[in-house]
C-alpha cells in the first residue's frame, strides 16, 4: 500500500515537471531573441544594442569602459591580477582553476559594459591577494632562511619552509573552500610526514635547492616594506575613490570661485517651485533622467522616468523635443503634458544637460516613429548649434526651449558647453511659453 | 476679517502712559459690522477738562491689490478702503485725516471736499460737526510694492531640557499674499532689470533670533535649502538700533484735546510706519527662500536652533519655575495668520500655567519623545492674525520637582543593569537536565 502511494506521488510529480519544462521550452523557443533580452544580448554582441536598441547605448553605464576606468576601479590590482593567475597554476587544484575562469570570463565582460566592473572587482582581489600572499611568502621564508643560518637547521628549516610554502600555497587558494582545506590539510599532512620518513635525500636537494633561490637578507626585508606601502596607498585610493568620485550628488552641483564655494541648488529651486505652485493633477515632461526626481521631490506626476522600460513611450517624448513647435505641442497635448522641464548648461558651464543628451533624443525617438532622421540634424557627421547647424535643428524644440532669450544674457549668446555661439538667436516661442 | 488691536498712550507734552483697552460688547450698536473697545482714562476727567491720546490701530489684509493679477514687469498698485470720517460713537467736533502713501504715485483718490494732496500725503478735511456714527467712504488707488508676505500658519515648538538646552523649531507655510502673477516669468528679465521687474516679488527675509543661538538649520520637505546666512552680532558699543518696518498695517493716532469740544487732529500712516526700538545684540538669519516669490506664489520651510537654558528658564517666588520667551515670529514684519507655540515641558512637571499679555487661545496637549514614559506636557496657545506689534514677552510656569531630573539617567542605567545581569545569570546557570 505505501509502495503504490509512493509511486503515484512521484509519478505525478515528474509529469508536472515535465509539463513546466515543456512550457518554458515552448516560450523560450518562441521569443525572437530565444529568452535573451536586449540587455543580455548586447554583451555577447556589443554593437547589438546600438543597432536595434538605441536607449540601452544610451545609458552611460552600458558603454565599453576605458582603460583609464580600470585603474581608477581596481588601482594596484590591475597588475597583481596576471602574477596572482600564473599563482594559481602553480599547483592547478580545482579551487584555482575556479579563480582563473571567473577571473578570465569577468574581465571579458567588464570590457564590454562598464557597469560589470562591479563583477570583476571580486574576482580581482582573490587573484591579488594570492599573489601578494605568495609574494610575502618568498620574503619572509628568504629572511627566516637567512636569519638561522646553520646548515642542518637549515636543511629542516628548508624541509618546513618548502611543506609550509606549499601548505600555505594550498591555503591561499582555498580561500572559499574551508572544509576542503581542512580535508586536504590532513592528507598534506599525511603526505609529508611520508615524505619525511622516505625522502630525507630529496629533502637535502630541496633544500640545496632552496637556498640557492633565497633572496640577500636586505633586499628583501625592503620588498616586504614596499609591499606594505604599496597596500597602504591602495587604501588611501579606494577611501578618496568612494569619497570624492562616488559619493557625489548629481543634484547639488557646487563651484569653487574666489569667494568661496558656490553651489548651484538649481535642480532642487526648480522641484520645489513645481511643489508648492503648481496642481497636483499637473504632468510634467522631462526626459527620462529625471523622472525619479522629479517624482520625489515635486510630487508630480512625470512622463518617463529612470525605469526605461517602455521604449515606445520614451521614444515619444524624444520625438516631441525633436520636432518643430508645432508637432511638438500636438504631441504634448495628447499627452496631456502642463509643463515641460528642460535643463540647460550653456550659462554656467554644466556639462550634463539636455543639448548634450539630444543625440539620443534623436537616436531613441527615430528607432520607433521613423519621421525623425538623424541625418536631418548632424552637419558632417556632427550635432552642432552653431550657425553651421542645420534648419531641422534650428526649429526643433529642444533648440528653442534651451535657447529661447539666450542671446540677451551676454549680448552674443555663447555657450559655454558648446563653446561655440549659437546659430538661430532672436525667435519666439509661439505655443510655450517660460514659467520658471 | 479685520481684527484690531489698539494700544493707547496719553501724551502730556512729551510724556505718554500706557492706557488700558478692554474690547466691549454694546448691544444696541448700529447695523455695521463693529467692535467696541473701551480707553480707561488715567484719571477721570471733569466737565470743562481735555485730555490727548493716542491710538494705534494695526489692521491685517486689508489693503486690496487691485489689478488682482499682474505680469512680471508691471508694479503693484492696491486699494486701501477708508472713511474719512472715523467711526465713532460720540460727537465730531472737528477732525481732519492725513493718509501717507509710501511714494508719490497715486492712482486716484475719491475727492470728499476739502481735499488736498501734497507729495506723499492727501489731506482730508478739517470737517466740523458730524453727529456720531456718520461714516463717508473714501479710497485711494495707490503704488504700493513692498514686499506682501504672508505666513499663513506658523507652528513653533519650543521643547526645554534641563540638561541645559531650548530647542525651538518652527515650520512655517510662506505665501505671497499681493497681485497674483500671470503670464511669463523669464527669468532673463528678472535677473537683468532688477528695478524694473519682479518690483513686488521679495528674495530675502530676515529672522531675528535671540543671540548665543546654535545649531541652526534650514530645511524644507527636500532637503537643506543652501541659501541662507547667520550673523551673530556681539554686544559691541552699548546698544544697537534696529527699524522695525511695519507692512501691511495701517496706523493712526488722533490726539484729543477735548473729548467734548475741541479740535482733533487725525494721523494715518499707511505702510510707512517705523518704530526705531533700542535692542540687545541679537542674531540674524538672513534666509533665502528656493526662488523668488512672486504673487500668489507658496513655500514651506523649517527653520530650527537650540538656545542655552539659562538665559529663558527662571525660578519665581513661590517656588514655580518659568519659561520667558518672545511670542510670535522672529521673521521680522511678517503677518501671521494662524500661529501656533507649543511648550514642552520635560517629563514630570505639573501645574503648567501660561501667562500671555492678550488673550490666546490654549490647551494641553501629551508628547511622547525619546525616553518617555509619562509623556510630557505640551502647552498650546494659539493666536490669528498676529503682527509684531504684538512681539511681547510670555511666560510659562510649573512646578517641578528636581528629582524627576535623575528619572532618565536611572532608567538607562538600570536597563544596562538588568542586562549585563540577565547575561551574567544565563552564563552561570545550568539548565541541562
């Protein structure tokens, strides 16, 4: 009776598996990208997302990371990081060729998107720290060899030194493997202690041998000093890294000048004025970086915001600050947009603005309402909004919104950023018009 | 909405006494809208006999922006309402009334024969012997573009430690109480032609915090607001002299020579009224508010600063402890609508009492804060319509025992007691069977 329940249970168990499995199989198979999303694919192949997916190249954090990155992020590592791979050679457990292929596949893909550095940063500090401990094993042993000096201690010694460097080899690159260390270390054990007993004469030339690859006393007492000084200014990096290049709010933007530091609160006056001033049924337009902030701290209502999951949708709102005036309003209208939330750098020099990020605005916007062409707006190959800009540039909306009145601040209308003056200077704005 | 209060002082060549004003109910009053206040005389006056007084009348949202709504560029010009008469329930002997304006550029003005209007200052009148409650309306549409905020509610709450600390703070709801803005702003225009645009908006306002004040902060919903600068004056040469503009407040003072039968001479004074008042050294806190404020236009703000114990918490005679603080708004010449000052006590008093030069409205109220297991009591009064004619000082006293001082520090140290105890028990006890 028990058997026969315990066969129909497991029966009936393998065949709902075998449905799930079978469904998935079904979905998998029927996607175009077979499961994969854009995101996924573009790090088997990295021009797949600037292709068909313009707004995942768009993100800055999806970009190829530059060498210079890498020594930002990883500091000393980036050379520790091939003499802790040939380490773990040295004796190949499988332990350490765990390491090497972590450490190989993640650096394939932190060359392709900057933003799995994050991936590679462990890996990177096994492989380090194996090498540093391999390389203040050499010192130490070489000073500990040169301190004793006699030569029967010294063959003993030489026996310990080289069991103890290969145990502490073991040791090392078992970091994330304490039971099998513990295993292995009675087996290593076991190992020497046989060696001992039968191979006192292997010994002596071990230690023969050791000798001879001892460092001068000295040198390496001062190798073990520069290596702790080398540790110590990695350090000092990684606090000023996360201090000074991460830990910066992009919304508080802040400028030494002669009379102190200036800060340029500008983001928040605006949220605020749209807090307190406005309904709170109001929808605000902006592109999609700040949306979240535009969410939180005024309140009200956005159209895109940082989850840029709906492609279409922001692809609209890029199509709107690319027209004319006119289609532009259209599309707002439908929308039922109150307010359009444009940031512009050209006065003070702000890098980051929306000028700088209308390429995409274009690129993103023409993936889906194929009305805009890119070529419409790049002279020889460039966005400019200088005379040289060309007309489709000149009317489109975002030129308007940013330049409107530009010309009156300085008499010439040149913008920092850009470093250029602006091509179109005296118009109007015919269906907008500047709250705040 | 018009809410007066009237302070009196008699003047006899050069000295003036503080006369008592008690509002009054008269039942049979005329079919306006009125309220009555009673002047109790110094010295009771005889048939045949004068006396002069003064009377200052503060009244709050009273002058009318008209137009109601105006573009960035154009100046605000408002109505002020007005007898030229002053409503009053005995014989008019003669009267003549001086309205002030703060600048030359009058709209127009309803002429009620003898008018005459020289520079700053329309003169109306003498007019002699009008019967009692004769009223003749008059108004002038005049320039007026000095800054109209409004704190529409103010809650501060003063919590006092006996560690040694008063920590104010104070949320305030700023509006801009003028012409409302239509149209564009641009932002070009307003930060180039400063005199001629955003004439009405106002940027800075200036708190006046009593001085050895630190900690302080300034904050809304968002964040730290970064635009704000604290000056800590020290006390340098003796006194300073500090001008208290008065805004949105009309004020006059008549003297009386006769009550009876003499000449009397009316003052009004219309948002140009200064008082040079002598003060201590005090601190001032210039904020800023995120943007300009232009008609219509809102903001919120916390502002918060703790004060050193002894200079506000004093013992009095029967054994009571008491609390002297400034009511009202350290944001000098606002109006504030509604106010509310909550005191908390710290834990253990009893028998609050508040003691407030005029009359509040109060109540208690409990705060659970940090460490509390009574809850402590919470003193509320609250006042509408305040201006800083009423910036006086009130006290608060209770009873307070000192040893409720040790309550909080025995509590902790018991708690960390009872611990390292139940630790030292359950590292000795065996409880294997």
């Amino acid at each position: 009776m028990f058997k026969v329940a315990v066969t129909l249970v497991v029966s009936v168990g393998l065949a709902v598996c075998c449905a799930v499995i079978a469904v998935l199989i079904a979905l998998v198979a029927s996607s175009p990208t077979k499961g994969w999303s854009g995101r996924s694919l573009s790090l088997l192949d990295p021009t797949y997302a600037s292709k068909y997916i313009p707004i995942i190249a768009s993100v800055s954090e999806h970009q190829p990371p530059t060498w210079p990155s890498y020594f930002m992020d990883i500091n000393v590592l980036a050379f520790l990081v091939p003499a802790g791979i040939i380490a773990c050679f040295l004796p190949l457990s499988d332990a350490s060729s765990f390491v090497v292929l972590y450490i190989a596949t993640s650096v394939y893909f932190s060359g392709v998107m900057v933003r799995l550095m994050l991936v590679l940063a462990p890996a990177a500090c096994i492989t380090s720290g194996i090498a540093l401990s391999q390389a203040f094993d050499v010192f130490t042993g070489s000073i500990k060899f040169q301190l004793t000096g006699a030569s029967s201690n010294t063959e003993v010694d030489a026996a310990e030194t080289s069991s103890s460097t290969a145990e502490s080899q073991t040791d090392a690159v078992k970091t994330e493997k304490p039971e099998e260390t513990a295993k292995n270390r009675p087996s290593r054990k076991s190992k020497k202690k046989e060696r001992e007993h039968g191979e006192k004469p292997s010994t002596k030339a071990k230690a023969e041998k050791k000798r001879l690859l001892a460092l001068p006393l000295e040198s390496s007492v001062i190798s073990l000093l520069l290596l702790v000084l080398l540790g110590a200014f990695y350090v000092v990096h990684c606090v000023w890294a996360a201090a000074e290049a991460y830990s910066a709010p992009s919304i508080v933007l802040t400028s030494r000048s002669h009379d102190g530091l200036h800060v340029f609160d500008d983001f928040r006056e605006a949220y605020a004025w749209l807090r307190h001033n406005t309904d709170v049924d109001d929808k605000v337009a902006s592109w999609w970086d700040y949306g979240y902030q535009t969410t939180a701290m005024a309140n009200r209502t956005v159209i895109v915001d940082n989850n840029t999951w709906n492609n279409t949708h922001i692809a609209t709102v890029g199509t709107a600050m690319s027209s004319p005036e006119r289609a532009a309003w259209e599309i707002f209208h439908s929308l039922d947009v109150k307010y359009v939330l444009v940031v512009f750098g050209g006065l003070v020099g702000y890098p980051s603005d929306d000028i700088n990020k209308f390429l995409w605005m274009v690129r993103i916007g023409g993936g889906v309402f194929p009305h805009i062409k890119e070529p419409d707006y790049l002279r020889d190959g460039q966005y400019r909004i200088d005379s040289q800009a060309t007309p489709t540039m000149l009317n489109c909306l975002m030129y308007k919104l940013s330049y409107y009145r530009f010309v009156e601040t300085d008499g010439k209308g040149f913008d920092r950023v850009r470093q250029t003056e602006i091509g179109k200077k005296y118009f109007k704005l015919t269906h907008f018009e500047e709250v705040r | 909405m018009v809410d007066a209060l009237a302070i009196k002082g008699k003047r006899k060549k050069t000295t003036s006494v503080r006369l008592e004003v008690k509002p009054i109910e008269l039942p049979d009053a005329p079919p306006i809208d009125t309220k009555y206040f009673t002047i109790y005389l110094a010295n009771p006056l005889n048939s045949g006999e004068s006396t002069t007084l003064e009377v200052l009348y503060v009244f709050t949202h009273f002058l009318e922006p008209f137009p109601a709504e105006i573009a960035q560029s154009e100046s605000q010009l408002v109505f002020y309402n007005d007898t030229a008469l002053i409503l009053s329930p005995y014989h008019i002997k003669q009267q003549t009334t001086f309205i002030k304006t703060p600048s030359t550029k009058v709209e127009s003005f309803i002429r009620m024969e003898p008018t005459n209007r020289v520079g700053t200052e329309i003169k109306y009148g003498p007019y002699e012997d009008r019967p009692p409650y004769s009223i003749s309306p008059i108004h002038v549409h005049f320039e007026n573009n000095s800054p109209f905020a409004v704190v529409e509610e103010l809650v501060q709450e003063i919590e006092i430690s006996h560690w040694g600390n008063i920590q104010v703070t104070e949320h305030y709801k700023l509006v801009h109480a003028g012409a409302r803005h239509k149209g564009v702003f641009s932002r070009v225009d307003y930060q180039s032609r400063q005199s001629s645009n955003g004439a009405s908006s106002f940027r800075y306002l200036l708190a006046r915090l009593p001085p050895r004040v630190h900690s302080v902060y300034y904050r809304d919903e968002i964040g730290n607001i970064s635009s704000s600068h604290l000056r800590t004056d020290s006390l340098k040469n003796g006194r300073r002299f500090i001008a208290l503009c008065v805004l949105n407040a009309r004020c006059f003072d008549y003297s009386v020579a006769n009550v009876v039968s003499s000449f009397m001479i009316m003052h009004l004074h219309l948002n140009a009224a200064f008082a040079i008042i002598p003060v201590e050294a005090k601190s001032e806190l210039e904020i800023e508010p995120r943007y300009p404020l232009f008609g219509g236009w809102k903001a919120t703000f916390v502002i918060g600063y703790g004060l050193p114990l002894q200079d506000f918490l004093f013992e009095s005679s029967d054994d009571k402890r008491y609390l002297n603080f400034t009511f009202g708004c350290p944001l000098i010449g606002m109006v504030v609508d509604k106010l509310t000052i909550k005191v908390v006590l710290p834990e253990g008093s009893t028998d609050p009492s508040p003691v407030v030069p005029f009359p509040v409205e109060h109540h208690l109220e409990a705060k659970y804060s940090s460490l509390d297991v009574v809850g402590r009591t919470v003193v509320v009064l609250e006042k509408k319509n305040f201006v800083p004619m009423h910036n006086s000082h009130f006290q608060v006293y209770y009873t307070f025992k000192p040893i409720f001082m040790l309550a909080e520090p025995l509590m902790l140290a018991s708690a960390f007691f009872m611990f390292f105890v139940a630790c030292v028990a359950y590292i000795h006890i065996d409880l294997s069977i």
